[in-house]
C-alpha cells in the first residue's frame, strides 16, 4: 500500500507513538510500506507518524558510505542489515559528546538546519522478529537514529531551530503548514 509522507502542520507529527505489544504480519506490511515511501522520497529514515500512523515503529536505511567514520573507511556498522525496522526504539544512554550538523526531513520538504546531536546513542529496540536488543551505534547511524525517536516523541525539525534560523524560514514554514492543513480541510 502506498503510503503518503505527512508535512509540517498535520497534527499527526506532534503525536507521541504508542508502543507495540507485539510484532504482528500488519505491522511487518506496515514496515515494508514504510521502507518503500522512504525510498521513494530518497530518505534515510522514516517514523511511523510521518505516515499517519501512531505504532512506535521505525525504518532506517543507509548507503554504505554513510555509514563510515570517514570517506571510503570501514563501515562503522557492518552487522547491521539495512533496511532496518526497529520496534519501540528507546534511547537508554547518550554520548557527552556532540555533533553539529545539518539535517533535513521527509515532513519539512526543502527545509535544513543545523541540529546537535549526540555521537554515540545505546539504544533498545524489538526487532521484526520480535527479539528484544540494545546496542551501541555510531556517528550518522545515531544521528539519524535521534531524528526518527524524536519524530515518536512528537519532536520536530523545527523544534531544533533557532529564533533566527525561523525568522529566516518563516514564510517557508508558514507556507508549509497552511498547505498542508488546507489539504486535510484544517484551514
């Protein structure tokens, strides 16, 4: 089923997910549709909210040479198989160790910022097999790993924003917004 990426103003995003009790086959579509829509949107990662949807589900998927601590290194997370679908992530620690960067997102079509984010994240998440893990992830991986909990938490890319980076996007965003709640009759 095709899936449609939710913008900036559906109230959708502001939601905070409810977690899965168990990994059933609508939840497997579920992700496998959400791999495909992110795919076709060229994203790296994708929160169920961003659908329309409320599961605390995520799908993550990096080209290799993201996933390295340095052009044409070693990949930082070979064991990983991409795409990756993570049930009821949970960051559990966090590294003091942070990096700025510039971050997009599938909702705010057009849109960046510079977004600090922590280096390395442990995280706990099930699995599509319904196996309960926690790992350590890395550099990109964690970044966008942060992007897509915060989407469950009903954390925007604007939320991310400082005052003079909104005043300089400020039509943008309200331009966003207005066409999205004019498309779902909200206006």
């Amino acid at each position: 089923m095709k899936l449609d990426i939710r913008t900036y103003g559906d109230p959708i995003l502001r939601t905070h997910a409810k977690p899965v009790t168990r990994i059933t086959d609508e939840l497997r579509a579920l992700a496998k549709d959400m791999i495909a829509a992110m795919r076709s949107e060229n994203g790296v990662g994708l929160a169920a909210e961003q659908v329309g949807r409320r599961e605390a589900v995520i799908v993550v998927e990096l080209p290799p040479d993201y996933d390295t601590e340095v052009e044409g290194g070693p990949r930082l997370h070979p064991d990983i198989e991409m795409p990756w679908v993570l049930f009821n992530p949970e960051i559990v620690r966090a590294s003091a160790e942070t990096e700025v960067s510039n971050e997009g997102c599938l909702s705010f079509p057009d849109i960046t910022t510079q977004v600090t984010r922590a280096v390395e994240i442990t995280l706990k998440y099930v699995d599509i097999h319904g196996q309960a893990h926690e790992r350590v992830v890395r550099k990109f991986l964690a970044r966008v790993l942060q992007h897509e909990t915060d989407h469950l938490n009903g954390v925007l890319l604007v939320d991310h924003m400082s005052a003079i980076k909104k005043i300089s996007l400020r039509g943008q965003l309200k331009r966003l917004k207005q066409d999205t709640e004019d498309s779902l009759g909200l206006g």
